[in-house]
C-alpha cells in the first residue's frame, strides 16, 4: 500500500478496525440540479445502508414507505419490505448507453446511481484498499492556501462507480477534502466533489457535507452548476 493512502486510511480509522464491521448506515437528504434534470425529485431524507467487504447497497422508503431499493452491480430492484420484488433490472449499467447529461432516468436507472454512489462515498478511503484496486499518488491540489495531496484510484471492472478512474484529495491531515471524476452514467460529465464538516462515528471519520458541481477549465469547479448535494447524518457501523 502506498504511503499517501496508508496515512488516509489511518486517518479515517484505521484498516484493521475496518475489517471488524459488515455494515454502515446513514440517513442520507440529497439536493442538486442532476436529478430534476434527470425529470426525478431529489430524496426525502433516507436510511441508506452498505456493505463494506462487497458492493451492495439497501436505501429505505424507496417510492413508498414499505418499499426499500437492493443494489448490487449486475442488479438492482425496488422490493416490499416482505422481500416482494416491484421491479428489477439484471445488467443496470447497458441501460445507460447513449446517455447525456439531460437524458430522463427511470426509477431503476436512478436506483443504480443512487446505489454505487452510496456504496463508494460511504466506503471511502477504505475502499481503496480492495483487491483489484490501482492507486497512484498524483499532483497536489491547492485549494486558496491550502495544499491537498492526490490519488488516483483505478477501479476494478467488477466494481460500479462514477467512472473507472477517479481521484482523491486529502488535507495535512490526511482527511478527505475532494473528490473528482466523471459521470459515466451521464455522458462522462467531468465533477468535482467538494467534502466537509467531518464527524467522527464508532471511531472512524466521515464528511457529513457533499457538493458536487460540474469541473471546468483546470480542474476548477463551476460554482453555478452544483449537480448534486448530500447532507448524511446519524452514522451506526455494524459487525
């Protein structure tokens, strides 16, 4: 493991003590442009729940109070409460071919986003350190007087995310401050995803506060076109 990502980890809680949990939980309030763009409306606020040693994903009150929404990458489906499928799609990915930034989302497209990107935001930085993973140190960032060290993640085929290659900022204290990628499923729109407001939860630390807007011109991010924001609160780790 390289230096950078052993300091993040550790920073964020440690890898071994990682190791010891199954689960987390959030309750997740996401804004932004995307979805109503997408002609969806942004989530009520909801308890999104991940698996850590595997990509899965289960979100509470999907549509309906007694429904949830069960992702994993080759499938992603709004069940009842009872484990009654209401609809599934095998393959969710292919159903993004062609996309554009102003393609309209089914609910089963936007399940799909919605579960890769909780899975990876609640994962992070640990996730780096899966088997299949590729990181590489990359140019700092500086952000007005600060200066944030970089990563640059490859991600496994078997994994779904916002695009294969994405990159990570830290701060002199190795947490995340950035997060930067494409939007795959949205015609590879280029985002930068602003982190903050870090609360710390059964020992291990997480942003509570996530902007992302499109990225311009060297990287800097276009401030009036915030694509889309999270406030997550209420984090519970499970064995």
């Amino acid at each position: 493991m390289i230096d950078l990502l052993a300091q993040a980890i550790a920073a964020h809680g440690g890898l071994e003590r990682w190791k010891t949990f199954n689960k987390v939980t959030a309750t997740v309030l996401g804004g932004g442009g995307l979805k109503p763009m997408k002609g969806l409306e942004n989530d009520p606020p909801q308890e999104r729940t991940v698996t850590l040693h595997e990509e899965t994903a289960f979100i509470s009150s999907w549509g309906q109070p007694d429904w949830r929404m069960a992702f994993t990458p080759d499938r992603v489906a709004i069940e009842t409460i009872t484990g009654d499928t209401v609809s599934e799609r095998s393959a969710p990915k292919a159903s993004f071919a062609g996309h554009v930034l102003e393609t309209v989302w089914d609910p089963l497209h936007r399940a799909y986003f919605s579960g890769y990107t909780i899975w990876t935001y609640l994962t992070t930085p640990f996730l780096m350190a899966m088997p299949g993973f590729e990181v590489a140190e990359i140019s700092p960032w500086q952000e007005g007087g600060e200066l944030w060290r970089g990563l640059r993640a490859r991600f496994p085929d078997a994994i779904a995310s916002h695009s294969q290659e994405q990159d990570f900022y830290f701060g002199d204290d190795f947490l995340l401050r950035r997060h930067d990628y494409h939007l795959d499923v949205a015609g590879r729109v280029p985002v930068a995803q602003y982190v903050n407001e870090i609360v710390e939860a059964d020992g291990f630390r997480f942003p509570t506060k996530r902007r992302a807007y499109v990225r311009g011109p060297g990287l800097k991010p276009i401030r009036d076109l915030l694509l889309i924001s999270l406030d997550l609160s209420d984090f519970r780790l499970e064995t």
